[in-house]
C-alpha cells in the first residue's frame, strides 16, 4: 500500500523504505555574519510532507516528553527504553497516541537512546536495526490510525560517550553509529530525523552527517540542549550552535530539554537574532527540575506551558513542543494557546 | 507414569512427550463467502482431551491475567516474566493455582514471550527450550494437584518485531522461531497451544505454521487484539481474521487483550456471522484501561466482567476468559455467571 | 591461620581449602522398613566442628530468611541475589550479624541460587566459583567476629529446570552443576553443605552426589519443600524423601519453606516416624502465605513462632529455623522459647 | 585548550591526557616506629593543583554520598550506577553539582564500581575505559562550570572479590584491574585517584600499584573501611592500615564509610598517633545505619555531621567529607563549621 492507493478506511501503514535524492541540503558556508539559511529544498519523495506541514504557515505543535511517560508506566530507571517497542509495545503506542490526540503535528519515535553504543549498555547493540525500526512502524501505525496528519520524527540522542579527543568516541565511528540507527529509522518509514540533547558540537555534526549518509534529502532537525548557564555542559552557545548546524546542513534547529522555559527563551532569541531565516525549534522541559530527594520534579502546569509556548513564538520559535516533565495535556494547552489545537 | 496408570493418589506428572500424526487439521481454503469451519478431527492421542472438554457442551471457562499478577507480584517492567519460571518458580504456581481454584478449564503457561526473539533482549535466547517445557511441566503438577480436570495451554505471544517486508522479520525466521517454541511446550506436555495478543496477519500464521510443524495434530486456538478502533493495529478486521485463521488451521479464534468488553463484543459477534460454526474465543482486558499518570489501571469489577461474559456467551462465544487486569476472583464470578462455577 | 592459632582477638580467618576423605557417610540401603540413620562418622578435620555441635545436645538454632531480607533492602524481584555478595556485601554482612545476633548457630550463606544454571538467567554462569567463595569467605568473617561459635553452611538450592526425561536436565549434568557450586563453597571454608527447597527427589540426590563428589566428608544438611497438600510440588511424600534422602548419604534431612509451621509440623512428625534415629529439620516460612494483591505476606509474629519452635522440637526435629518471612527477630525468639538463647 | 589559555567565560575543558615522570612517591619502608610521612613531593605538572590545595592550609571539604543521591534519584539496587554516566548523565551532574555549591574542593567521579571486574557483573567489563573516562570528562566540566577551584578524584572501590589465596582474585590480576581503571580515570583528565572503602590490606596495595602503574606521579588518596568493632571486615587495625598505605605510596589515608563518626573518630585518632604527619582523611557515613527492615538508615543530620566534622579536625584528619546517607546540604554544614564555606 502507499498514499495514492489507501485501503478503504484510510488506514493502510505507508512504508517507504530507503530513499535517496531529494534536494541538496547544503547551507552557507560563512563563518560569521548574519546566518543564510538554506534555499527551501526542491519538492521530492523524501521531504514532501515536511514541505506541505511547513506551507501551512503558523506555529507548528510538536509532542511532550516520552521518557517521563515511560517512567510513570513502569520502566525502571537505567533499563533501556527502546526494549520496550518489542516488550510493552501497547504502553509506546498507548503515549504516542495520548500526543496525537492533544494535536501534535510532529511526534517522535522512542529511539531517543536507540545508537548501538547505549544499546550496548544493555547487551542490544546488536538489534539497532529491529528496535528503531519496529518504533518507527509503530508510530506510523498510530499516526495513521490518528487520520496521518502528523510527521513521524526518528528520534536520534547522544551516544553517551565524549567525542575524542576529550573522550574515547572517534569521530568517524560516531558517524557510523549515527547512520546506523538514522538507516533503520528511514527504514521504518520516518519523515524526518530529529537530534536531539546533544552537548557536544562534534557529536550533533557527526549525527548530522550520519543521517544524511542514510538520506541525501530526508529534512533534519536538529537541537541541543542548553542547560549550564545558558551554555551546553560542553561550552557551546546558542550563536555557535546556529551557526554549526545550519552549515552542518540542518533544516531546523533549536533547543530541547534543560531547565525550563525561561532559560530556553534567550537561547531561541539569540539563534533569531543571528540566523533570522532558520526555522527554530523549542522543545522546553516542563519548568526548571527541582530536587525532591535528588529526584527531578518538573513543576511547570499545562497553563504555563501554554504561556511558554506564546513566548517561544513570539522568540522567534516555528515549531514548539515540550520535553522532560511534560505530558499530552501540557501539549494540549500549548495547542489551544498556539491557536493549532485539533 | 502416564493418564492410565496413575499414582495411587492420582497426582501423576502426565508427560506426553513430542507427538506426531493425530487428525489432518487443514481448513476450507474458500476466500470468501460464509466460512466452513474445518470437520471435527478424529479422535486421537493428541487432541483426546481437547475433545473431550469441548464434548462437555456449555461454555468453557478459561484464566485470566498472567501479567498482571506477576508485576503484583513483584515483576519490574522490562523485566523477563519467564525467567520466574526458573527463579521463582512459586510465584507462578500460585497464579495458576489461583485460577484452577476459580474454576478455569484451560490454563495458560507463563511463555507468553517465551520466543527466542523476546527472550533475546534479555540474553535468554539460548534457553527457550528450558524455559518452556519448565513452565509447561510446572503447570502440569498444578493441575494434576488441582485435580486434572483442566488443559495446559501453551502460551505464545508475539515476537514484538514487525514482519517484512515493512520491518525486519521474515517469514521463514518467524515459522522458526514459533516452532522452536512450540516445540518445547509440547514436549513439556501442553495439552494445546494457544497463540494470543497478535496484531499482523502474517505474524499469526506464521505462529500456526510453527506449531503445526512441532506437531500436526495438536488443537491451536488463535486469538488477535482489536485494540485500534476496531481493528487490530495493522488494520485487520476481525472478518479477515475470522477467514484467514481458520484457513490457516486454527482450531479455536478469537479475540484478547485489547479495550474491554464493550471493544469485544462487536469482535466476537462479526466472527460469528463470517464463521457460525467456529469456536469462538473471548479473553477481554477487565475493562477499558484508564491512563492514571499513563500506568493502565482496569476498573471492570468481578460482576462487571461476570455480566461481560454472559454477552460474550450470548454473541457467540464458546470459551470464555479473561486478560490484563483481571485476577482469579474475576474469574471465579464468570464462572459463577456462565454456570461453571466449580 | 587456623583455629589452634587464632590471632590475640580470635578473628583469624579460617580457610581450610578443599577436603577429602573424611568419613564414610554411605547409609543403609534397605528400601523399607524403619530406616536406620547412618553410624556417626569417625572424628576427623572435615566434620569435627559439625561432630562438637551435635555433641552440645539439645536443640540448634539455625537462621532465618536472607530473600525476604534482601528484598526488604532494595534488591528487586528477578534480580540475583548472588551477585549483592561482590555488589552490596554490606547488606548481605549485615544480615548474617542480625542472625549471629538472635544466636543462630548454623548460617547458610547468600548462595542460594548459586548454581550455573540460575546464573545464566543473568549471564553471571562463568562466575559461580567467585560468587560462592566469596559468600562463604564473607560469612566466615562474620561468624569469626561474633565469636566464631556458629557453623558456616553453604547453601544451595534447586536449579529451577526440571529434571529429565519429564524436563530438560539429564541426571549428569545436574551432578556436575552442583558440585562446582559446592566445590566453590568448600574452598571458601564452609563447615558444611545445605541443600535446600527442593520439590524432586532425583534433582535433591544429584545434588546429594555433587557435594560428596566435591568432598567425600564434609556434612550434608538435605530439606525438601512440602507446599502441595502434604508433599512436594513433583509428588514426592515425607517418607520417601526421608527414605531417600538418608540413603543417598545426608547427615541431616527435614523440610524447609512451604506453608508454615502447621503444615510442616506433620512433614516432621512422618519423617520421624520412618526415621527416628536421623538429625532432623524444620525450617518454616513465617506462616502460610497469604495473598495481598498477589504478593504473599507472611503473618506469623516472633511469638508464634517460638511456638512452632517448641513444636517442633516435640515432634522430633533438632536443628530448627525459619524460612521467608523471617528475620533475626524471629529467630531470637525461637532461640529463647527453645532454651538456646545466646 | 588549557588552563593557560581559557575561553572568555573560563569554562574551558582541561585535559591533561595520560602524564608520567612527576614526584618520586616512594615512602619510608620502616616497618614499625612512628612512620615517617614521604618528603613532599616536587612541583611538577602531574600534582600542582593537588599542592597548591595542601597549600592554603587549613582543613580540605571533600563530597559526600553519590550512591545515595543516585538511588534517591531512581536508581535500582543490583544495578551499575557507572553506566548512568552514559544512560543518565544529567543525574550524576546534578549530584556533582550539588556538591560543588556545598562548597566541595575535591569532588569523585561517579566510577566507585568501574573496575572490569564488577562491571562484569552486568556485562559491562569491555566498557570500563570509556565509562571511567567519561565519568572523568563530565565532572571535570562541572568543576570548570562551577569556577574550577575544587579537584577532580577519579574513585576506586574494590571489585567485590576476595584475594587469593583465601578467595580467588590473584594479585597480579588484581593490579592489572586497577591500573585498567585508574589510566581511564587519568586520561579523562582527574586530578587524582581516590581509592575507596577497602577491607583487604593485599587488594588496597595492589590498587595502589595499579594506579602507580598508570602514572607515576598521580596524588592518591587510600582510605579503608574500619566497620567491624574497630577493625575492616577482614581485620585490619587502623595502625596496621596507616603503617601500610604509606609505605605503599599513599599521599594521603584514612577511613570512609563505615558506622558514622563516632566509630570512625578512634580510627582518625589511632592514625594519627602512629603517622603525625601523614595527611589524614575521614569520610564518615552519615551515622551508624539503623536498620527499617532491614534497608539502612542514616540519621546523621547536617548539624551533626557538622559537629562530627569538628571532632574529626580536632582528632588529626586534614580532608574531611561523607559518605553514605550524606547530602549536599549535609556538607555545607560541615563546610560552614570548618570556616571553609564558600
């Protein structure tokens, strides 16, 4: 089945499999100065949903946090997350759809610790390809039964590791272990690539150049996180992140994760102000963690959530979701806020 | 020792050991049209006790939740439910003892993931065999101790991995590894086997070609979860399971798991108009399950699910049971209801 | 170090490697009939500590539960509790002091799981030799700082798999299972060997024959478990185990786990009926399990246990202890209400 | 970078890489007498942070509990806290952090399990270079983040296994385990090694030398646990400790862990009295652990630990800090009682 011939009911599960071609997604180059953002790619297989989603114009409302929802269903801290898209697949599909119902227009696979490196703290390094896979079936299944609507973004986090030569992680075998799981995700069917959290610019440049090794043209997001006084842990600002991701050829960029909406407020205003045309990306935890018993509580209420939304866009912000802390009512408050609620 | 010579106290450990032969089980390959449910098998050493308890007339009272009582039990989430088969093994006879009390007539080994592609991600794929013939041998002694008058269902869930072409798994793989698995649970003394919780079409029959080539005659009941409004995850109707199981062999279909009885009912009454003389099987979660902090809490009561199973009874239904959420005292009041009550 | 030269504070370790010899423990082999208890075995370096205990006369406290106490400090449920010996000694030291405290005499050491084949439900099978020597270095330390009056048993339990043609376990490989983990036990200094919780007789002499093949003279404790109406979950009654067990060459046999006092209290009674010249053993759960939300809780209070002490004791048993559910507390009350209070 | 050349904001990553050459280490190999502390070392690249810390005078604040924190924040017992360095960094920075607020001058890597031989117990004894190292790189970047005033001590505890001849850990293994270790710790960038809550005489020497081996230069801190009436579990006396790490090559002994200050007082004072000038170091659990079934509890409040901080200062010890049941608040009170608050 495929778009064109869907079953009777709407319902039939898209799959694409690998895809190439697609439009040249190669940035600017400049090492300073105002920021251009990449020309809009051509219209192609790979990036036709993205393009019709970002011709809509508006606020985009991407999802809420997966492994905050994980924790509340069961998982145990330290057990892998992405076990679970083989061993409680309803309890994935139960989230996702929670997202999908608040209106989230963009909704991420549970891959975010899918890279063999992490899998290999389990003794999965093995299965990447079935784990990332599986999800992105999945969630295409969901979005599906949804009436697919929503993008289907493979979610990609850091490996865990410090890039050499800090850290042991050669930079060639990161990429490799980035294509990997990029492959398996495109495999599965995903319409985008979305990295994220990462601290280290050598890391997300290197996962950017793995998932355009799987995909010339499939759109990448890209985000970090800043959350060391307005810094990623590794000392990289907003300003040098703009401007590394755009050249490093993102399609959008921003910041996920960290202490709350207030401190990712200035990081969106400062990627605005140096790189104006570049569609920005916040994903805000639920407020600044407190520490209940060195246990992270994340306080923010759908209500200010759904401020922090406005906030983000009026910042410069084009598509806007929310992470660690959050659930499908904090999205659907922003939803209403933002004027794109279902 | 065997069923004709038992111990004096009739507590005897019944092992069949592999079988072969016993009735031709193929089906109708009519594809459409009001489907013929296959001529009852001639009676044999394997299928003897299947017969017999189906030649009692009336409903039949199967268990319930297998899960749910091992996470009250202590059970983390993510972890193996089979390895308890081997480290705690009185927790699961419990459970088993629990039902067997409650007056269910067939009783499900605990291999629900019992294959070696979920064992896998535990690193227990080198003890499928062990794991299911110690669970099928453990539940034996329970019913033998409970009297003898109930089947040992050997249980087998989904691979959790997607079938290709749209995912990973092949077709011939899948046949291996449902095989492999059925194999141990019949040489553990299953009295059948029964494959529940499938969403794919292609994953179902797969299982029943497994079994089938672990042994020819051996009863199969097949049940799918219609958990996405109506169908299952991947789009199959329950028309379309109706035809193809029993096509494929199944013995015994129906539907498990899934959002309740209200979700079921339709289920079981669309098999029955497709295949009026099938033996139809209705094993419904207690109830739709409600998201508190995204853990699945079922509220259905023992009278609700007392009442559920009337309707079942009524729409067609011949055994009838219960899934997640449920627990012996559930079953004991189905039981009551459907006038089995031990 | 050794005991005639014990360090000025007496808290020498003492390591006396692996044994041979020792006396000949072989016992009568008349199948019927009132069982004659072996002769006691000629002093020598082996079993001299076990021979000047059963020399005190009068009843001997054992201890209690080290599960329910490791569960009660945070080990999860399907976690090995083997492993806390390299990962928590701390609490596993912790626990044994609290039953040095109450006056046990005889402490089994946390290997109860300890055999390869439990350990590769955690891929910890190549570690049996480290797992159990250590457990045992470390209970001897403890002993030797309380005094070093009390016997370090190391303990062994059942394999979890079912012994073939009826499971998958051949008679051999069970024998070489069990003697490396008695073997690791030996060489980390234990007094003596406890087999323990086992349901079939030929899984219980396998592991009878591993200990002796490990050493030809070092004592071996045999309690089977009754929680099946009066016998074992594989149909095993007191008598055959009684029968059996002393035959097979054990120096002292009885019933641990199970049900409770009431239910072990015939157990004893029956085997002191066949078997009143052998060294018995009583070693109850804190009462019969009851079910809270399908996790057992066990009632019985340190007084009522000091009871089923007593009882015990009148029924023939002399080495007595508890099982799950109990803790230092309950043991020193037994230890009181027994006389052998330290 | 390096600390020559900082970034704007001084938040740049020092790393050091592996170093070698530096001080001569070597102590006074008397065996009995006062011991004489080793002549202090040559300035040189390897110790200068470690110097000009001794330098200002007066006492030193190290940290307090990560396990704690660590199972506060989700952690399972049984399960590896090192692999949270990849799995959960933020949790450990947030932990790290915690600390350096409090005012902590020497902080420890999250790495107290790291050794190959209980990373084995999870499967994970390939990873111990990149676990250790990233451990190092993580911490290294909160102490720049927080200013860059307090040292990074890259932490050993001991592998869980006894040393032969009485257990079966040979010492040469034993060394290679460490110096494994404690050259990952060095290439992430540590300051120095801090190794940890020792019973062995034998297994702290030889993580001595391990350490030694990676770098020859490299400051080490030895202390051992004295929780046994005065003694480690394997009995050894503070003096016999004292004598022994120094003559190993130790810059600076002591005891951690253990039965709260009190206990820990006498052995801070028995040190002292047999090595005067040796730097001393008392890292107390936060009070004797109380048993509430059976899981420790540490009722040592920061008053308390502040007070006990005193004693500690009073009775000789130089570097005072916590351990388990401790918290950052707990440490700013010592650092409030010791005028070295910041």
């Amino acid at each position: 089945m495929d778009d064109e011939a869907p079953t009777p009911r709407g319902r039939g599960l898209r799959h694409r499999g690998r895809v190439d071609g697609g439009a040249d997604a190669s940035a600017s180059r400049e090492p300073s100065g105002p920021i251009v953002a990449p020309p809009p790619p051509e219209p192609g297989p790979v990036n036709a949903r993205w393009r019709a989603l970002l011709a809509e114009g508006g606020p985009i409302l991407a999802d809420g946090a997966m492994g905050t929802m994980l924790f509340s269903a069961g998982l145990q801290f330290g057990d892998p997350p992405e076990a679970w898209n083989v061993s409680n697949p309803e309890v994935v599909r139960r989230i996702h759809r929670g997202y999908l119902n608040a209106g989230s227009r963009i909704v991420m696979t549970n891959t975010f610790g899918g890279n063999r490196l992490r899998l290999r703290l389990h003794g999965l390094d093995t299965r990447v390809s079935e784990l990332n896979r599986t999800a992105a079936v999945m969630l295409r299944a969901e979005v599906d039964s949804a009436g697919g609507d929503a993008l289907v973004a493979g979610d990609i986090g850091p490996t865990g590791e410090i890039m050499a030569p800090l850290g042991t992680l050669a930079e060639d075998e990161a990429v490799d272990v980035f294509a990997e799981q990029a492959a398996a995700l495109i495999a599965g069917g995903v319409d985008l690539v979305w990295i994220e959290t990462m601290s280290h610019l050598s890391e997300i440049t290197a996962a950017i150049r793995g998932a355009r090794r799987a995909s010339a043209g499939i759109p990448i997001i890209a985000t970090m996180t800043f959350d060391t006084r307005g810094y990623t842990m590794m000392g990289v600002s907003p300003e040098q992140a703009a401007r590394c991701l755009i050249e490093a050829g993102a399609d959008a960029i921003g910041g996920n994760c960290g202490n709350g909406p207030d401190e990712l407020l200035p990081v969106i205003a400062q990627m605005h102000a140096v790189a104006p045309d570049a569609i920005l990306v916040a994903k805000s935890n639920a407020g600044m963690p407190e520490l209940v018993d060195m246990r992270a509580v994340y306080r923010a209420d759908p209500p200010t959530m759904a401020e922090a939304g406005l906030a983000f866009r009026a910042a410069g912000a084009r598509i806007i979701g929310a992470c660690c802390g959050s659930s499908p009512t904090h999205l659907a408050a922003m939803g209403e806020a933002l004027g794109v609620a279902r």
